[in-house]
C-alpha cells in the first residue's frame, strides 16, 4: 500500500518508521517539500510525487504538466476544502494567505490522487475531515483520508 503524508504530518517519523515496518510505502508531494524548506524539518519518505504545475505556485523544476483530470480534481478538491467559497479560475490574482493555504492542500490531494495512493494521511481536519470532506474527497481518490491517530491506529492493529 502507498501513503502519502500531508505537509502537516510530514515529520511524524514514528508514523513513516512503523508504516515502513508493516510494508507501506511512504511519499510526500513537491507541495509538501517546498512547505518544509524554512524549517529543519526532515520528512522520511521514500519518494516524492511531483505536482501539476500551478501558476503563481509551483517551483520551476519542481512541478510536471497535468493533464485536464488532475485539473479537474484539483478544480474539486478546492470546492470541496473552501465548501465552495474558493475564488474561481479567473479570479485568483491576490488570494489571501488561507486561500493560498487552501490551493496547496488541493495541489497535495490532487498529486496523491494522480500518483493513486491508497491513504492520505493529514491533521488538518477542518479542511480535510470534517462536514463530510472525507467522504466527498474519498469519492475522488477512491482511497481513503486519515488522520495521524487513524493511521497510527490502523498500523497497530497489524501487529
């Protein structure tokens, strides 16, 4: 099974170390990395998934061109995280710092879904979990999202 780690979790080395043990594979996006680069954070992850390009967002070198299904699951996504209040394609000169935030968590959810990861695993459960966000966002990845402790729930029960 392969699991990619939200930038939120990236750093969970206790989670990437006992997936490792019962022979998952671990990933992180370019999304992620680049949200790293500050901080002395270390993810280990096996892999990195590259992200469709996003203009005013992506890193050159660091992105790959999507195809109109990673548009459209990225065009979902950010409906489903903003509960349809995301500005639309034309309208995304000065969005604010949430909104950026926002863009990047579709960009990660859209990276995980092309790559076809089984799990997703994030804390961030007012954009990711809650008001039937998982559920919407299942419909899309036909995977799963999970929090930390899910994951770290599901891995002990594999002992």
């Amino acid at each position: 099974m392969k699991v990619t780690f939200d930038t939120n979790v990236a750093d969970r080395n206790d989670l990437v170390r006992m997936a490792h043990g019962r022979g998952f594979e671990t990933f992180i996006t370019s999304v992620t990395d680049r949200e790293l680069l500050p901080s002395d954070i270390v993810a280990i992850v096996e892999e990195l998934i590259l992200e469709a390009v996003v203009l005013g967002e992506s890193s050159l070198g660091g992105a790959l061109l999507g195809s109109d299904e990673d548009v459209e699951v990225l065009e979902t996504a950010l409906s489903i995280l903003s509960n349809g209040s995301f500005p639309k394609r034309d309208a995304r000169d000065n969005l604010s710092d949430g909104q950026r935030r926002q863009l990047r968590d579709a960009m990660i959810f859209a990276a995980h879904v092309r790559a076809s990861h089984d799990i997703l695993v994030t804390d961030d459960e007012r954009g990711f979990i809650r008001d039937g966000r998982r559920e919407k966002l299942q419909e899309l990845c036909h995977g799963r999202v999970m929090t930390s402790d899910e994951f770290l729930k599901e891995l002990q029960t594999m002992e």
